[in-house]
C-alpha cells in the first residue's frame, strides 16, 4: 500500500468516526431535551437540530482548525484564548437567535446568565471535541511506535554491521600470518573461515535464528580461533542441552568468545585458559559462561568497555529488555562473562 492510498483510507476511517460519534451523541442529547423540555414536538425537534448544529459546527473548528493550529504547536494561551471565542460566539448565537425565533416569550425573554448557558453548550462541545483530540492521540501513538520500531530495527543492522568486519578484519590478520609462513594449516583456517563467514552472510539477515545453528557457528568459531594457540594453552567448549525449538539474536554470543581468545593471545606466551560453556535449561532459559585468563600487563579497562562489548550489551538491551542478566568480573588474571537470556520459542 502506497503512502497516499494509507493517508486516504486514514481520512475515510476518521471521516466515518466522526459521523458515527455525531450521530451517536445527537441521540442522547435530544433524548435528554425532550425528557426535560416542554414544548410542541414539531418545534421542540427543529429546535434541537438547530442547537446541536451550532455545537457541532463549534466543535469541528475547535478540531479541525485550533487543535492543528494552536494546541499541537503548543500556542496553549492562543488555543486557550480562541476557544473561549468559539463557545462566546455559540452563546450568542444560541441565545440571541435561535431562542429568539423559537422561543421567544419563554427561554429567549431574558438571559440566563453565562455559566448556565456554559452549562447547555459546554459538555456536547466537549465530548465532541474531546473524542477528536483522542483519535488523534490514538495515530501520534501508533506513529511514534511504528518509529521506535524503525529506528531499533535500523540500530540492530547497525550493531551487527560492525560485528562482521571486526571478526574479518582479525581473522585475514591471522591467515596472513599463517601464508607467510606456508603453514600446513592454511587451508584449514580458510575452510573454517569459509563456514563462518557463509553463516555470517546468508543466516544472519533474520533477528533471531535457531539455537541449533548459532551454536554449530559458535563451534567453528572456537575451533578456527584456536588455530592461532598451537600449544600455548588449553580451550574448552561444551554446550550442553542444545533445543533448536529456541531462538537467539545471531551473533550475540561470539563476541565474548572472541574477546577471550584475543585478549589471552595478545598478552600470554603460554599457560592460556580460555573456557566456553553453554547450556539450556527446561524452560528455555540459556546460561552462557566464557572465562579466559590474561596478564597483569593487559588493560582490564578495555577489557570490560571495549568496542565489541559495548555493541553486544546494546544488542541485549534491545533484544532482550528486562529479559537477561549479564555479569563481566576481571580478578586475579581471569576475565568471567555470565550471560543469561530467556530465549524465544521458533514460530
């Protein structure tokens, strides 16, 4: 649907509103004229047109005019000011015409006084004016949800945008490395390249993916990173209890895994510990730790602040609001992450 076909069936629905409100109040208020009034039925119904005609008449300029004009441009004391005309000129026009023409020796012989005629016009005005100010409440809300949703959803592309070429980036740093050197291992390092980067490119264009398939990208991951270590220490990665009846955000897990192994390579010759456990509980709740240990000499704030935490713990908090925990602890030469998210059900 065309932006101009919405805006036209945006007027229809609001044109039919309004007709259906008018008619609807119309009904009460004649009922209660007629219940307390005293007068022919041919004049009394005339009559009751009339009146309601000139509130009806107030209360779409009220709407269509002062609220565009003034009130949603915040002019409060203009739109404030011009009401108080509009309801003066209804008086008057209520007071020193139609009940002069049609009830000239009863109602019309003397003025009633302000608040009494503020007591007639006032409450049709109102629910007339007031059910126009809600609707539009009503579309400003929709508009700013369907915003929000477009910027989070422009946000999350951008966040993940940036975990690809970091992970590229540092790992054509360690193939170059390794075809300098004619490493027998060049070939392996490009294979399980070439797994991560087509799970990067083709599965991760949805928000969410299956448990199942982030995991098995986890796994390479781990292995092509661990290429680097020789035998400089020892790597784990146990995930336990895998459902691929769940979902998660793709992506979200490997940046921790990717900051162990390269905060324990750049500042340990040997002795690296790098620690990956996964596991699901019953009710789809996944438990994720990643301990690795570094030296005294690596900057524990950059650690805890760099780039690509920083980009996940967005990540999380606009995928998983009030719905995860995350704990990052840096002691005694070991950095713990403990990351729980309650994960989605596949559709």
């Amino acid at each position: 649907m065309t932006f101009e076909e919405n805006q036209t069936r945006k007027y229809w629905y609001e044109a039919f509103f309004q007709v259906f409100l008018v008619g609807m109040v119309f009904v009460f208020y004649a009922f209660e004229r007629k219940r307390g009034g005293g007068f022919s039925e041919f004049d009394f119904e005339i009559s009751t047109v009339l009146f309601f005609l000139n509130y009806v008449v107030a209360a779409f300029f009220i709407n269509y005019v002062l609220l565009p004009k003034f009130l949603y441009p915040k002019k409060y004391w203009t739109f404030g000011l011009s009401v108080l005309a509009v309801i003066a000129i209804v008086i008057v026009i209520e007071e020193g015409v139609i009940e002069q023409i049609y009830f000239p020796d009863t109602r019309g012989a003397s003025f009633p006084g302000v608040f009494r005629s503020l007591t007639d016009s006032l409450p049709t005005i109102t629910i007339l004016a007031g059910f126009k100010f809600a609707w539009d409440a009503l579309n400003k809300q929709k508009e700013v949800d369907e915003l929000k949703s477009a910027v989070k959803e422009s946000e999350l592309q951008f966040l993940k945008s940036q975990i690809n070429p970091h992970f590229l980036f540092n790992n054509l740093n360690n193939l170059y490395a390794y075809a300098l050197e004619s490493s027998p291992k060049t070939p392996q390092i490009i294979l399980e390249l070439s797994n991560v980067l087509r799970y990067m490119l083709y599965e991760c264009k949805e928000e969410f993916v299956p448990l199942g398939k982030e995991i098995d990208q986890l796994e390479s991951f781990v292995n092509l990173s661990q290429l680097q270590f020789e035998d400089r220490g020892t790597i784990s990665f146990d995930a336990q209890h895998i459902n691929s009846g769940y979902q998660i955000a793709p992506l979200i897990l490997s940046v921790f895994i990717e900051n162990a192994f390269k905060h324990s390579a750049s500042s340990q010759t040997d002795d690296i510990e790098i620690g990956i456990a996964i596991d699901l509980d019953e009710k789809g709740s996944l438990k994720f730790h990643c301990r690795n240990t570094f030296t005294e000499d690596t900057n524990t704030n950059d650690l805890a602040h760099g780039i690509g935490l920083e980009n996940v713990k967005k990540r999380l908090t606009l995928l998983y609001p009030n719905s995860h925990t995350l704990s990052i602890d840096s002691r005694e030469n070991i950095f713990d992450v403990h990351l729980k998210i309650n994960l989605k059900v596949t559709q």
